[in-house]
C-alpha cells in the first residue's frame, strides 16, 4: 500500500478532484426522495466496505490482491471528494438568504401553481403552501442523511486507513522477520558450506598427507630395492670378473703352454729334418769322395794327368751339388718360417700407409695382435671383413690361436664397423672410457665370446642375383640402429632409391660413407645407373652428413 501511495499518488489526486466535481454538481435532490443518488451511496459504500474485508483479510492471491487494493485506494479518495465537495455545497447553500433559498427552490412549483391559479387561485395557493413544507423536511433530511453518510465514510475511511497501516506493519514485521529467517537461512548455509570446505580442505590435506606418505614409503622401497640391486649386481659382477680372469689365467696358461710346446716341436722338427739332411748330405759326399778316390787310385796308374783333372771335375761338381742340397734345405726352413705350411690360405696384405684403421675396434685386437695383423700386410678393417674362411684359419694358425678369429666374431664385427657402424666395444674405445692394452690381447671366455656375438646386429638377408653383379655387396642390416636417417637428404636419392636400400639393409649416413670402390660397383649395378654415385657425390655428401652437416 506505502508503495502504491509512494508511487501512484498523482491517480490519487486525479480521483479525489473527479470525486469532488461529481459530488458537488450532482443534483441529488432532483429525484423524489434522493433516488439514484442513494441508491448509489449505498451500493458504492456496500461494495467498499465488501472490498476492505477482502483486501484486509488478504482472500485474493497475489496480482488480484494488488489490483484490488489499488481500487479500494482510488474509490476511498474518490469518495472523500464527492462527500468534500457535497458538504461544501450544502453550506454554501445554508449561507444564503432564506427567501432565496425557498424562491430558487420552489421556482418550478411556482409556475406549476400559477399554472393551477389560472384553473383555481385559492386551493392552488393552499396546497403550493404545503409542499414547500414538505420540501423543507425532506431537505433536511436529506442534509442529514448525508451528514449521516459523510461521517460513516470519513469514519469507515479512517478504520480502512487504520486497518491498511496495521496490515502493512504487520506485512512489514512478517517480511522483515522472514528477512531475519532468510538472512538467518543464508548464514547457516554459509556456515555449512564453510564447514563443508574445512572438512574437504581437511581430508585432502589428510590425503595429501597420507599419499606423500605412500610415495616417500614407495621411494624409499624402491631405492632400497635399487641399491640392494645394485650391491647385487656389483657382487655378481666382481665374482664374474673373478671367474673371467681365472677362467683367463687359466686358458692364457693353458695356451701358452700349448704354443710352447708346439713351438719346441716344431723347433725341434727343423732342427732334427735339419740336422738328417745335413748328416746325409756328408755321407753322401763322403760317400762319394771315397768312391772317388777308389776310382783316381785305380786310374792313377793309366793316366795320372787325366785322372787329376777328372778328379778336379768330379770335386767341382760336388762342392756344386753340396750347395744346391744346402740351398734346397734353406729353402725349406725358410717356407716353415713363413707359415706356408698351415692350413687354409694366405690373405693379400698391403703396404703400410698415414691411415691405417685403429684394428684394436675389433674385440680381441689388442697392440701384439694389431702389430702381428700389419706384419701381414692388414692394415684396414675392411681387409679383415673381405677375409675368407680358409684365410681365417690361416690367421688363426699362424697367430697360434686357431679357431679364435671365428670364435670372437673379428669379420663380423670388422663388416660392421668397416660400413660405418659400431659395437659397445668400439663406442668404449672411441670414447676413451675403455683403455686398450695387453690385456686385450687374451682370448674371450667361450661363454663371453657367444654373449658379445649374440649383441652384434643381424646382418640384412641376401638378395635375388646378388652374385651376378661386379663389385662386392656392401655390409647391410636387418634393421636400423636407433632411428633411421633420412637418406633422401642426399642429392640423387629419391623414395624409390631409398626404399631399395634398405632392402640392402643400408639405413644410415655413416653406412653410405664407408662403401669402398667395390662397393660402390656393385651398388651401382644393383640400381642399374653405373658411375652415378661417384657423379652425383652420394660418398661425400653422406660423409658431410654423418658429421652433422649440410652438403
């Protein structure tokens, strides 16, 4: 209702102004008795009074309630002014002279009684006279009446007034305790909901908590379990290489017995074959001599000067057959020397040159054994990855360690590493982290040695018509060492010829950059363009880009 008041008060105005214009030129006294005008005052008051109750009592819902209030607030106002403006004209109307008020008042019965004077004078003057009595009493009770209804109005506007102030405390007490519940409602929440976030901030700090617990327990356990690994795992390593030097004390004992040994025999083989042909080349010559003295005594006597100068012939053709006998001897010993005599064949060496390959890549080369290799003439890797098997015995017979060349993998591991590859071995060696001395030498333990062969990569599989290609077939893997290089990096490789390499098992830079003249031939012919590797600089440009460069 204060908002309404507040809001609307100008529609108030307008009502109480159309009140009082309509109250104060309303001719109620026109009709007999008050007639429409208090059948009206009394409808209106009844459905006023109808209109408080209900908006009192608060019977219509929400929006009706609204309108319905708005329309008892116009109608109380615009009452006021009808009864304001009523009043107002009934003094006015007592203020003026009586004889005026009774002339303006009885002017149409005048003329009705002049009319009637005209038919009778004097019954027409008698009953004039007793109607303007009878008009008299009926205005003042009509003034009355509407004294009456003026002070029910004003009184049942001042209960209504009452009773809107009193609902509106009463709303504005129940909307502020339902505020005081509402903001009561909003800090228990809050307070719940506070409550709440402690009790999750709690749980996950304790979760937090318990789960740095676990990880530092889980840490703990697994770097207990690393060390204990790792003192197992160095245990077992010093009892290994305990065994391995014991297992090569005891094989470098047993070889070098064995080389001894073989060595006194041989010795002792060309000493005694020495020795017989000696002794039977001074028979026979003694032999001889005494036949031929026995033959010069004979002809002495039938020509001494003949038989001196044949005796002469015959020692000078000795002394001659003495000396082809020692130089066959000399011959053999020089042959046994040289090993012609082992088993399997001799591999072509070569001269000594500025860039002989480090041999002591290889597992098992160490500094007497790579100076017993350039003694022979092999000086590169890729001597040792050409050699076949027989010249692998002969090696091995004449280094007195049969076997081992094959038994250590040396060609494999010189394929590898002649092509551009590397082994853990050789990577230690580049590295500086393995130092290679004469302990190298020492042949592997069989176990050892079939471990390393095992770690070795597989090498590519053989391809349709490789023999039938001049050249010799570059070294290839099965399959790539770590990642693949892009060899379309190189100028002349393109898809097709990349995917053809790695078929040869060719996957890296370094591998392209250590193919030998051989090599390049047969790879050439393998790819049916002849001499356009060397044209095109595949050999440089992968060398460029082993070494991280751009060609």
């Amino acid at each position: 209702m204060q908002y309404l008041i507040a809001t609307y008060w100008m529609w108030l105005v307008v009502a109480l102004l159309a009140g009082a214009v309509v109250g104060y030129w309303l001719p109620w006294r026109r009709t007999p008795k008050g007639g429409i005008g208090r059948l009206l005052l009394g409808w209106g008051a009844g459905a006023f009074i109808a209109g408080l109750v209900v908006a009192v009592f608060d019977w219509l819902p929400q929006r009706a309630g609204l309108y319905l209030e708005t329309l008892l607030l116009l109608s109380f106002w615009y009452a006021v002014g009808g009864l304001l403006a009523a009043s107002l004209r009934v003094a006015t109307s007592r203020t003026k002279p009586a004889s005026a008020a009774l002339l303006g008042s009885a002017r149409p019965e005048s003329s009705a009684l002049a009319a009637r004077a005209k038919a009778a004078v004097k019954s027409v003057q008698d009953e004039a006279a007793s109607a303007k009595a009878v008009d008299e009493a009926e205005a003042a009770a009509a003034a009355k009446a509407a004294e009456e209804a003026r002070d029910a109005a004003v009184k049942a506007a001042e209960d209504a007034r009452v009773a809107v102030e009193a609902k509106a405390v009463e709303v504005m007490r129940a909307a502020a305790a339902a505020k005081a519940a509402k903001d009561e409602q909003l800090a228990n929440e809050a307070k719940a909901v506070e409550a709440a976030r402690l009790a999750a901030a709690a749980a996950k700090a304790a979760a937090d908590a318990r789960m740095a617990a676990e990880v530092r327990a889980a840490e703990e356990a697994r770097l207990a379990a690393a060390a204990k690994a790792a003192q197992d795992a160095r245990t077992a390593a010093e009892v290994k290489a305990a065994e391995e030097a014991r297992l090569a004390a005891a094989t470098k004992a047993v070889e070098d017995a064995r080389i001894a040994a073989a060595a006194k025999a041989a010795e002792d083989a060309r000493l005694a074959a020495a020795a017989k042909a000696a002794r039977d080349a001074r028979i026979a010559a003694e032999a001889k001599a005494a036949e031929e003295a026995r033959v010069a005594a004979k002809a002495v006597e039938d020509a001494r000067i003949a038989t001196d100068a044949k005796a002469a012939e015959e020692a000078h053709a000795t002394a001659a057959a003495k000396a082809a006998k020692d130089d066959h001897v000399a011959a053999t010993a020089a042959r046994a020397d040289e090993g012609t005599l082992h088993p399997g064949s001799k591999p072509p060496g070569i001269a000594a040159d500025d860039e002989a390959d480090d041999l002591k890549l290889i597992k098992g080369i160490g500094p007497k054994n790579e100076k017993a290799c350039h003694a022979l003439g092999i000086y590169k890797l890729r001597q040792i990855a050409d050699w076949t098997p027989d010249e692998a015995v002969w090696v091995g017979h004449h280094m007195a360690f049969p076997g081992r060349i094959e038994r250590e993998h040396w060609i494999a591991q010189a394929k590898l590493l002649a092509s551009g590859g590397d082994t853990e071995h050789s990577l230690a060696v580049k590295s500086g982290s393995l130092v290679v001395d004469d302990k190298a030498d020492e042949p592997l333990d069989p176990a050892a040695a079939e471990i390393f062969g095992k770690s070795l990569p597989e090498p590519a599989a053989a391809v349709d018509g490789e023999g039938k290609h001049p050249g010799r077939r570059p070294y290839g893997l099965a399959r790539a060492i770590g990642q693949a290089d892009n060899l379309k990096r190189i100028r002349g490789i393109g898809p097709q010829n990349e995917g053809r390499l790695h078929k040869l098992g060719i996957w890296h830079f370094s591998q392209i950059a250590a193919w030998s003249d051989e090599n390049v031939k047969w790879v050439g012919s393998y790819l049916a363009f002849s001499g356009r590797i060397h044209r095109e600089k595949w050999i440089a440009q992968a060398r460029e880009l082993a070494a991280g460069k751009d060609p």
